[in-house]
C-alpha cells in the first residue's frame, strides 16, 4: 500500500511543478480576488507538504517552516515562481521520509491507521487546491497543469 501512496503524491507534485513551469510570472502574484492567486494557493500548499512531514510541535514547526509566512497574509514577499519550482524536490524528499518513518509501523497499529489518515486527509487536501489552480489556469487563460 506505500508505494500507492508514495506515487499519489508524486503524482500530485508533478502536477504541482508542471502548473509552476506554465503559470506566467506576470499572473504569479495576481488573480481573480484576494484568495485566488497562484502563489497563495501554492504557498498554502508547500505548508500543508511542511505540515504532513514534520515531526515537530505546532509551535516549533511555525519557527522552522521553510519560508516562514501566512499563506493569508499580503502576497508581496511570498516566494517567487522560481523558489518554489526549486522546493519540489524537497518537498519530494519530505514526502518519500515521512512514508519511510510510516512503514516502521506494523500494519493494524494505532500508528500505521493514524499515518494512514494523515496522507488520505493531506492527499484529499492537496488535490483540492490543485483543482483551484487548474481553474485559476483557466481563468488567467494559461495552460492548466497536466492530470496525473
């Protein structure tokens, strides 16, 4: 069942990066009303990659976040296109370690069932906000990122 999950995640970074390499940089920083813009969304993504892997109390986590925003806050200073491009494979490296830790569990265990409804809520999460950027593509008349 591990490797399933590890490729639905890989699965939903490549489509992750593939919106990245299509969205222009000049609609990176602006959208259709406060909440639906590229880097928002994406950046609320890449903390929600950071929230599922990390090991770390919320309050610990909050100061060790790689970029360290509010994904609600002003857009202005959130990471560029490019730095997020460049965080994919960190980010698939973060995934890939949380499913090894996962996989130390025996199967039935308290731990295993709640890795198991960690990466279903996470992944059901994820997919979410890459539907709005397919539609955020859509509406900022850019190519929408591949289905995998």
């Amino acid at each position: 069942m591990l490797p399933t999950v590890q490729k639905a995640y890989d699965d939903v970074l490549f489509m992750l990066e593939d919106f990245l390499r299509k969205v222009p940089d000049d609609k990176w920083y602006t959208g259709c009303d406060e909440y639906l813009i590229p880097v928002r969304i994406t950046y609320h993504m890449l903390a929600s990659f950071e929230w599922l892997t990390t090991k770390l109390p919320f309050e610990e986590h909050l100061k060790a976040r790689r970029f360290g925003m509010n994904w609600q806050g002003p857009v202005e200073g959130m990471p560029s296109r490019e730095e997020v491009l460049a965080a994919i494979p960190w980010l698939r490296e973060l995934v890939a370690g949380w499913i090894a830790d996962w996989a130390k569990y025996e199967p039935g265990s308290e731990e295993y069932r709640v890795h198991l409804e960690d990466a279903l809520y996470w992944m059901r999460h994820i997919q979410h906000h890459m539907g709005e950027l397919s539609v955020l593509s859509r509406l900022l008349q850019f190519d929408a990122p591949e289905w995998r």
